[in-house]
C-alpha cells in the first residue's frame, strides 16, 4: 500500500510538470500590464499568470492569520 501511495504520487507530480510546462509553452506571447498609470516591463503571459498565483499564495496564508488572531482577540474580550 505504501509503494502504490509512492507510485501515485510520483505520477501525480510528472502529470503537474507536463500540464505546467505545456502552459508556460503555449503562452509565449509578451504582455505588458497597466495599473493606475503604471506600465510594467514585457514579460510573457505565464510568467505574469505564475508570478500572480505566487503572489496570491503568500497573501491568502498572512491574511488567514491576521483575520484568525482578530478573531481569537474579540473572543478573549467576550469571556
């Protein structure tokens, strides 16, 4: 049972691999993003979408945190 657990991982993480490598190779193309006047610099639409999903990986995590230690904070002053 572990080894099959070991198998399917290890196909799991080539089949991510392959899906993000065909990604990043069919989107090639160079954008370049506009936000309140600001221009960035060319850069390709998977680097920016990765860039993003990065991004918002970090953020999702620290914002969790701050929202879960107000709430403990409210609680206390409830008891």
């Amino acid at each position: 049972m572990r080894n099959l657990k070991r198998i399917l991982l290890g196909v799991f993480s080539i089949l991510l691999v392959l899906v993000v490598l065909a990604f990043v190779l069919e989107n090639q193309q160079s954008i370049s993003l506009m936000f309140l006047g600001l221009t960035g610099p060319q850069l390709p639409v998977s680097l920016v979408v990765v860039i993003a999903l990065l991004v918002g990986m970090l953020i999702g995590p620290i914002l969790g945190w701050f929202l879960g230690r107000s709430s403990r904070a409210a609680r206390k002053r409830l008891v």
